[in-house]
C-alpha cells in the first residue's frame, strides 16, 4: 500500500484525450494543500486530534474492527478544483485481526513485492536506496478505462517514524511522476514529468498504524494531483471521480491486508512444519 493506495486514484481523467500541462498556479496549489494535509498530522501527534482518522468517531471506529474498509473524502467531496488542475483528498482505514505493527510494516516496506501485492495495477515495483527509516523506490502502475490505457512510471520517498511500541507512521510524496505514452506497444516512450494527458502529477500519502484491540489499525490519507475536468463536464464526471477513487483507495486497503494477513499464514505454516 505505500501507498500503492494511490494507484488507480485519478485515472478516470484518461476519458479526456487532450493533453495538459502542469502549470505553475497548479503546483502551487497543490503545496498549500500538503500544507493543510501536514498541519492536520500535527495535530494528531500533539494530541489536538485522535492519532486514528477512525478514532474521531465510535461508529467509524467499530465498523472497521468489525471487518469494513472505509473509505471517506476528507472533506465534503473527494476531489476538489484548483487552477487547471483536480486534487483528490481520502481518507481510509482497515483493521487487521491478530497482526502487530511490526508485521504491517513489512509488508508496507517490502517494496519489490508491490507488484505481486498490488497486482495487476502495479506492472513492477522495486526498491532503490534505503538510509535508516527512510527509504527510496519506483512503481510502474497502469490501469485501463474505456479505451484509454493510462500508464505511470513514479519514484517515491517514504520516511517511517517511530511514536511509540504500538504507533508508527509514514510519509510518501513522490519525487518523479513521468506518464508513458503508448504504453506496451512498439512506439511506447516515456514523456517529461508535468506533460501528456495529466492522469497523475503528483502524490502525497500518510499512513499511521496503532497495534491494540487483538491486531493492527492502518489508517491512510491520500492525496494525488491531476489535471482538471472541464466546468461543462463537471457535474457529471465528477461523481464518476470520487466513485473510482474510492473504490481505488478502498481495493488498495484490501489488498494491503490480504498481503499481511498471507504473510501471517505463512510464518504459521513454516512454524507447524517444525
């Protein structure tokens, strides 16, 4: 989930053929939105919020030990507009049964196996540089809608923290996002980062993890960067946005547990035959 969370987050823009360009109002919009999204893990660090998105409501809180993937905008839609561009803004949260932080972190960290976790969004993953908690790797990432093939090659940095033995959390913003056009066929080429059809420009994700009640809480925010959807076009694609994206957001999750709670089995397995 590093977050391979945000992998089909924004692809329902490649409906729209034309190519966009990231433009500098955009970019800065998009970093006074970390800004906000930074304030908000201060909050939780210093005690002015719950550490958990799902602790700021009992209900949320049940459903999600009781087995639920929730996935909610973060504000009152998952997508909002900025100049020339789309910033998509979820929050996310599983609970995985009888697991520990050390075993969700990992998988969260075992960045070579992405494409075997994620799969079949992530084509291929692998790690690059690693010093102490921080660590460097790359994603390629394709999803299909209609007829459009949307393909993304990304680098990240991912730095974990320490809060205490049952609190961890992490923090990845991508460092290149580069679109592939014409992906898998003859004449595939990688374009320059900010150019081609604007599916993804930028990611940013937090994830925080609390051992307690029998396993592991993993509570994500995501957020991605995309080209705008045209105001004529707005108020019917709009609502296809958010349900792709939650639904991306929300597969990413299972998927994160299906993975640890596998991996859970397979030290089981290992241990019996011994």
């Amino acid at each position: 989930m590093r977050y391979g969370i945000l992998l089909g987050l924004v692809v329902s823009t490649a409906t729209f053929s034309w190519a966009a360009t990231l433009a500098p109002q955009t970019t800065s919009a998009w970093d006074k939105h970390i800004r906000i999204v930074e304030q908000r893990m201060n909050e939780r660090l210093n005690g002015a919020r719950p550490f958990l998105w799902v602790d700021e409501d009992p209900e949320r809180a049940q459903r999600v030990r009781q087995g639920e993937v929730l996935v909610s905008p973060a504000g009152r839609t998952g997508a909002h507009a900025v100049p020339h561009g789309l910033i998509h803004d979820w929050c996310g949260a599983i609970f995985i049964p009888d697991s520990t932080v050390n075993r969700a972190l990992a998988v969260l960290q075992d960045y070579d196996r992405y494409k075997e976790f994620y799969k079949p969004a992530v084509m291929d993953s692998k790690p690059l540089d690693q010093t102490g908690s921080d660590y460097q790797y790359a994603m390629l990432w394709m999803q299909k809608v209609l007829f459009v093939t949307a393909a993304v090659d990304n680098t990240y940095d991912s730095s974990y923290v320490r809060v205490n033995d049952k609190r961890w959390y992490s923090i990845t913003r991508s460092t290149r996002v580069q679109e592939i056009e014409n992906y898998g066929q003859p004449d595939e080429r990688r374009l320059e980062p900010g150019e081609g059809k604007g599916y993804l420009w930028a990611v940013y994700s937090i994830v925080r993890l609390e051992e307690r009640d029998g396993g592991v809480y993993v509570d994500v925010e995501a957020e991605a960067l995309s080209r705008d959807i045209p105001l004529a076009l707005r108020w019917v694609v709009t609502p296809v946005v958010d349900r792709l994206s939650r639904d991306s957001v929300a597969s990413s999750l299972r998927k994160t547990r299906q993975a640890v709670c596998s991996t859970i089995g397979a030290q089981a397995r290992l241990a019996g035959s011994h």
